[in-house]
C-alpha cells in the first residue's frame, strides 16, 4: 500500500483497491491502520487540481503518504563536486542545487556540504520521517567494499537518522533520464555517458538493471578492436581510451590541434576546423559501433548520450547516428532512437531519488539502522 | 493465486497466505471458489514425498493446479525438424521428442508431425483444459508479422483448444538453459547458439528479455570490426560471418583443410590438424571478444554456449575464454563462468513450456481464441 502511493502519489480508496487487487475489507483494515499511526493522511478533491470536475456524486477522498513523514533526497558524490535534488511526497522535483569542491575534500566535509545544499533546497523545512529514504550516487564500482561505501552510509545515516541507499553515479544517471530526462517514460533505456571517463547505464523493463555481480553498463570498457591504448582498468584498447574528454584533447594535440579543454575543441568545431571535424568523425564512427552491438544484443528503444563531449554537439552525435545505423540490424534500424541527456549534472542525484521511489517501494521493510547493509545496492 | 500454484508447484494454505500476501479471509474465499470451478484441487500429504515427516499437529493439506487442466507443452518448429517437450501440472519434465522434416514441409504437416510426438509423450494421456497452454518456438524474428507467425497460432489452437505463445526458438533455449539446463537456477543468464546461425538470448532476473521492440539477443549480427564478409541480413562483418558453422567450414576449406560437416571438422581437430585448430583458435578469440563486450555491458553470471560448433570442444571453448579473460573488464574477469550447454536440440521445446510457465502465470485471463494476438510474444 504504502509502495503504491509512493510510485503513484495520492490514489483513491477505488484505485487503491483495483491496483492492489486486494478485497475491500482487507484494504479498508489496512487504510484504517495507516492513517492511525500517521503514515498516510487523507486529502481533498481540491488538493488535486488535475482532478475531473466535480460531478453530481460524492468528491472521492483522495489518499497519500504523510509529508511530514516522506521526503526523499538524491546526493550524488561526483569527484570534485556534489550534487543534490529533493522531491517531495507528491513526487515533484523540489529543485537539485550543486557545488564543486577539492578532489581531496575528506568526506566528513562532503557530507556536510551535502547538507548544507539540502538545506537551500528546503529552506529549513526537511522533515525525514520513517517513510523517508536518501539515495546515493558515488563514482566507480559499488560491488566490493571499498572504505568510502562503509564510511559514507554511516555518515549518512548519523546526519539525516534515514535509511540510505547507494549506487553508482552514472547508472542513477541512467534511471533519472529514463524518469525525468530525455527518455521520460521508456522502459528500456541504454544511457551512455562520454566525460571524463566512458561509462553507462541500462533501464530494462523500467528497472535499473544491475547485473549478476552489480557490474553492469560498463560500456567505457568494451574492447574497441583498432584502438591500441592502455587504460586506467588494465586493460588496453577500451572505448574509454579512445572517447573519454582527455583521449580525445590529446588525439587532438597529437594531430596538431589546439585545446585545453572542451570548450575549446567546441570552438574549434564551431570554426569549421577539419581536424577537429576529423577527429570527432572517428571517434563518433567507434562509439556508434559499440552502441549498434549493444543494441543488436539487448534492443533498447531509446539510447541517451550524455556527458560534457556531446557539447561538440552534431560533429559528434552525426557520425555516432551514422554509425549506429550502419552497424545496427537492419531490420532494428529505425526502431531505435538515439537522443541527447536533458538533466546534466543534476541526473546522478535525481537517480538517487529514484532509486529510493522506485526500486525501494516498501522501504520500511528496512529500518534506518540496517538500511546501509541491507539495501546497499548491488 | 493460481500463478504461484502454476510457478512453485502444491502448496499449503499457510504458505499460499504467506505468499500471496492476501488476508486468511481473502485467501479463503478465493480458494474456495477455484476448488467449486475445478480449478485447482487438494493433494493430501502423502503425494508429497519430500514433505517433513508427520508431526504431532494435524498434516498439512497442500493445494495444486488440477492436473486435468494443466498440462504444458513446448514445441520448437526448428527450420527442419520438429521438436516437442511436455511436463504436467507438477512441473515435471514428462518427456522431449524430435524428428527432421523437409525443409518446405507445409505448416499444417509440421503441425500434425507435433501432434503426433506429443502424443508418444503422453501416451495418449494428454489433457489440456482451461489452465493448460501451449509454446511455441520458431525460427527468425517473432517482431512483425510473417505469414506462419499468423498461421501457426491459428492451426495450433484449432488442433489443440488451448493459448498458443510464440517467441524465437533460440531465446526460448536461453530461458530453458537457465531452468533446466547449463545454468539452472541462475538469474542473469547470457547464451549463445552457435550453429548454421549465431544467434542467442538474455535472461535477465529470471525472465527472458526481448528489448522494447522484441529484437534482442541478435549476437550473430554483432560487428566484429576485422570481419569483412556479407552477412545474410543484409550487413558486413557480422558475428555470423565468421562463427557460424558454414563460415568455419568455408574458412577450413579455403585454408586447405576438408571438412564437409561439423563431424568432420571435429576429426581434424581431435587428429591435431594444426589448420583447423588454428582456425577455431581465431573463431574462439573473436567471440570471446564479442561475449566480454556483453559481458562489460550487461553483467550476466553465466555465459552459456550451445549449438553444433561446441562439439568442437576445448578447440573452440579455450580460446573463447582466453579472449573473454582478455577483454572482460579486470574486476569482473572471475565473477562470470563460462558452460556448454546441456540440453541440446530439446532447449528450444522446453523454452516453450518455460514461456508457459513463468512468463504468462495468469494465462487464464486469455481466452483460448484470442490468446494468439494476445499473447505472441516478441
């Protein structure tokens, strides 16, 4: 009951009971015991400006959970920033607010960073409730057990007394767009992500899909058969060597080029440059490769770039396109629809909001003490 | 409730509560209403000879599927043969049948070539009522509509009276692998069919994935970036163009070698002919490369690999894995295990009752006349 308002927002008495498939007694006992310890409220017709007009019956009593018992937060703990978005019970985005920090910043500070940005973000008024759940993205494999994933829910759980629930950054990037993005409503979502490093996420069937072991969207280091590079994984040839924002500057510079950085190889394109034309025709030719296998073998149909080198916009996205097309099976061809990320640096902490709406329904099943164990995802 | 009976076989009333999550009010109801229509019937202790001895409380009555109404059958019309597999209501395997056909035998023939395997199956025995359905397995894309994607539903219902599912035979092998085959019991299942196609399939979560236009699992159609070869679907340097058994025989024989069969080839090898087993060393290594791709992107527990190329043994398995240990991402390279496949020309037949099993478990909201459209998979 309570997962269902908490995907759905406020519902009837009615719909309650057609999506619960539960009989009207067992649902009005277990209504009854909700609204008794206050983890639901009733709300008016009016509190729902979507609403039919009211017809000649009785307005329908509209149920939801307590907001002073369910904001969730998403944080995501990038680099050399971090980022924060609330949503409120009804499920609307309060607002995200972010801020950029030393790469060294020790993470006691960035804890309370995190909540110093929250606290701009809800003007004082954060009440985290039982209902209530932070979700956190952080940079890097969250299989293992690296000292930051022991270290960052305890702090987490000491500052807000919430459960909280973790998660790579470019993956919750990944359900975020399929959520809010520029995939918004599709079930099956390939997310790739070309920054400074290579890295994605896949939404199967609506679901941050994860993998047997909790690697999975590591499309960075997918073997790209010319590409001879060694790479920060240990292995050599990975697409990352080829298509991460320093590969490409420095194939850049190497071609006698000149670029500090992205804006640069931006103006550089702008100007018509032929080797920056050249070059990012490569590199967009190698990526749409790897994504037209990726399609072949798991038929998403949406696939979302994001990341700072789309900024080279067109002389980029053209010849990924034009690859993706070539390499792709041509009966899928124009099944698949390739568009750029909407939600920037925002989508890693609005895909820790969803990780806590939609993966973790029935939230408290865990309570605040286990939670970092518990639902530490993998 | 007749989904959990249909997926874990008899269960008590306690345990159905339990899982169904329904009130005991509720749940009686119910129960009492599918045992007044026949639906489902009591089974006493006794027929359940791995239940824990009887103890000093009253034997736990179990409830079941009625075995007069559901029997599952899985039939694989493969592109010369026709295979069959049935299991009764209790989930057990009854039995698998095959036998070739010519390659343009008319569809109401392979029909009736199905009819009669089934028959030696079940010994005459067969009972298909209203909880029983049939799944089918055929050859090529289920996307669309091909002529025998319309027919065969139809002849099959006509001849049978039950739902007919339809989805591609090699997927269905993917699902049946992981229930009963190579990788039983695991949830996150990559296969692939090497064979006169490459083809292949995902499990993901326990349940067979079709991507969001039904294309999905198409590994033979993956780029491999040294292959130049025509494919047959219309591109260049398809997986298939090197892994499939008529490339490896083409490639033997423009080698020097002399192999008419996969039989043949798999002399040579076993007679140490540097040629041949130079060459699957080179087949093996690309597709190696492909499955740690796969494996980067999608994070699967086991790769399993069927079809007639696999007789070719360690020839073909050793560099496969060689190339997956190679290109895998270095913290993934133990986590993921490579099997044969066990259960040969049988998987397609068995995926189809797989099909009937765990992925339509309420399949009595089809009636038998609509489930064609309904219920054809992609």
């Amino acid at each position: 009951m309570l997962g269902l308002l908490r995907r759905q927002g406020p519902l009837s008495r009615g719909e309650l009971g057609k999506r619960s498939g539960l009989s009207r007694t067992t649902l009005y006992d277990i209504i009854a015991e909700l609204l008794t310890s206050g983890a639901i409220v009733t709300t008016g017709q009016e509190s729902r400006p979507d609403a039919a007009p009211r017809g000649r019956g009785r307005p329908a009593e509209t149920l939801a959970l307590n907001p002073d018992a369910g904001q969730a937060i998403g944080i995501d703990f990038a680099r050399r920033a971090v980022h924060v978005a609330a949503v409120n019970v009804a499920h609307e985005v309060v607002g995200s607010a972010g801020e950029p920090h030393a790469a060294d910043l020790p993470w006691e500070d960035r804890v309370a960073l995190a909540e110093r940005l929250v606290g701009t973000l809800t003007e004082g008024a954060l009440r985290l409730g039982p209902l209530s759940a932070i979700g956190v993205g952080v940079v890097g494999p969250v299989t293992g057990s690296g000292s930051h994933l022991e270290t960052l829910p305890r702090l987490l759980r000491e500052r807000f007394g919430v459960p909280v629930l973790v998660d790579n950054n470019t993956r919750l990037a990944a359900l975020a767009e399929s959520i809010w993005g520029a995939a918004a409503g599709e079930q099956d979502v390939l997310y790739l992500r070309l920054s400074h490093g290579v890295g994605g996420g896949l939404v199967v069937g609506g679901s941050l899909h994860r993998g047997a072991y909790g690697l999975s969207g590591e499309f960075g280091h997918i073997t790209v058969e010319s590409a001879k590079g060694r790479c920060d994984c240990g292995g050599t040839g990975c697409l990352e060597t080829v298509a991460s924002i320093r590969a490409v500057l420095d194939a850049y510079r190497a071609a006698g080029g000149q670029a500090g950085d992205v804006a640069a190889l931006v103006a550089a394109l702008e100007s018509g440059d032929p080797v920056a034309l050249g070059l990012l025709e490569d590199v967009g030719s190698r990526i749409g490769t790897v994504l037209a296998a990726l399609c072949n073998a798991i038929g998403p149909g949406v696939i979302v770039v994001g990341g700072e080198l789309t900024e080279a916009g067109a002389a980029l996205i053209g010849p990924i396109e034009r690859a993706l097309s070539a390499h792709i099976l041509p009966i899928s061809r124009h099944r698949v629809t390739l568009r750029r990320a909407t939600l920037g640096e925002a989508g890693g902490a609005l895909g820790g909001i969803a990780l806590v709406l939609h993966e973790s329904p029935l939230l408290s099943r865990y309570p605040a003490d286990e939670a970092g164990s518990v639902e530490r995802h993998p």
